[in-house]
C-alpha cells in the first residue's frame, strides 16, 4: 500500500495510463483480426494504413515494443499480398 502521497498519485495515474492503454491495444488487436479474417483484397489494402498508424502509436508511446510493432505490419503486409 502507498504511504506518501504522491505515491497515491503515482498509483492513480498507473491505473488511469494502465486502462488507457489496454484500450487502445485491444482495440488494435480487434483491427488486426479483422483484417486477417477477410477474403477481400482491396477491402483490406484500404484498411491497412489505418491499421499501421494504430501499430505506429502503440510503438510511439511503449505500449509495444517497435520491433513488435514492425513484425505485426509485416505479417499484414505479407497477409494481404497472398490475398487473390
């Protein structure tokens, strides 16, 4: 348990950074699938630039490592130009 008060704070933020950032990561995932889920090719090569920018600030700001970041583009890339 905190002692200090600002260690309270601390606490407060890490919550309030924690939850934002498990948002904006699930909801990158959900984008992720949805690509890889889809038949259509050019449906998906419109959604892709979306989806980077998504990876690319989960990167930005540390949520994931860029290194994931730059894996996961790949595969989609890779995904999508199989694609018929």
């Amino acid at each position: 348990m905190a002692n200090t008060s600002s260690a309270k704070k601390a606490d407060r933020q890490n919550e309030r950074h924690r939850l934002h950032n498990r948002y904006y990561a699930k909801t990158t995932r959900n984008a992720i699938r949805d690509i890889r889920n889809t038949t259509d090719k050019e449906e998906a090569q419109k959604n892709a630039p979306k989806v980077f920018a998504m990876i690319d600030k989960l990167a930005k700001t540390g949520v994931i490592h860029k290194n994931k970041a730059a894996n996961l583009k790949s595969g989609i890339a890779v995904f999508i130009n199989k694609l018929a």
